[in-house]
C-alpha cells in the first residue's frame, strides 16, 4: 500500500469520525421534538462506522439499541437500573437489555 493511499484512507477514517460525531448531535438536539429523527440520525451514525470498520466511542455506543437502532435517552426511551456492579439500560421499545460492569 503506497503512502498516499494509506493517507488518504486515514483522512477517510477521520472524516468518517467526524461525521459520526456530528450526526449524534443532531440526534440529541432532535429528540425532544422530532425523535423518529433522531432514531434515523443514529442508524446512519452506525452505518457510517460499519462501513468505515470504526468503533463507536463508549460513550456514543450505550445510547444506541443495538437490535432496533433507537436513540436511547435514560427515563424517556429507556430505563437504567443499578444492579450488583453493573449498570442495566433497558430499551423501552423493544426490551433488549444491555448490561456494563462497573466499579
């Protein structure tokens, strides 16, 4: 792989980030109003990172669903409990539970 190329990959990559990032504000911007949006801005977000092979921030990756793509919002669209050292964020939409340790 030539040097250029390589750049020019990187500069995608970045690019790519930079887009992701942008699209999760507009979906916190949106929700209150418009929250379908929001679920479509975050779809695209991770489009976007699966096509690029870009993982999502920790912080990005626990507001989304991972099985219906919505925006999750603690008390609005989900709910987060507490429980024995992990953090449970249930989506209100479809159910699916996400637990992360903590310490």
């Amino acid at each position: 792989m030539s040097k250029s190329r390589k750049k020019q990959k990187n500069l995608m990559k970045d690019l790519a980030k930079q887009r992701i990032e942008h699209l999760f504000k507009l979906a916190e911007a949106s929700y209150s109003v418009h929250p379908h949006r929001s679920n479509r801005y975050v779809t695209l977000a991770r489009r976007i990172g699966m096509r690029y092979r870009i993982r999502l921030p920790a912080s990005l990756r626990r507001r989304v669903c991972r099985s219906c793509n919505s925006y999750l919002v603690p008390g609005s669209s989900s709910k987060v409990r507490l429980k024995k050292g992990t953090v449970c964020i249930t989506c209100l939409s479809c159910g699916r539970k996400m637990c992360i340790p903590y310490k």
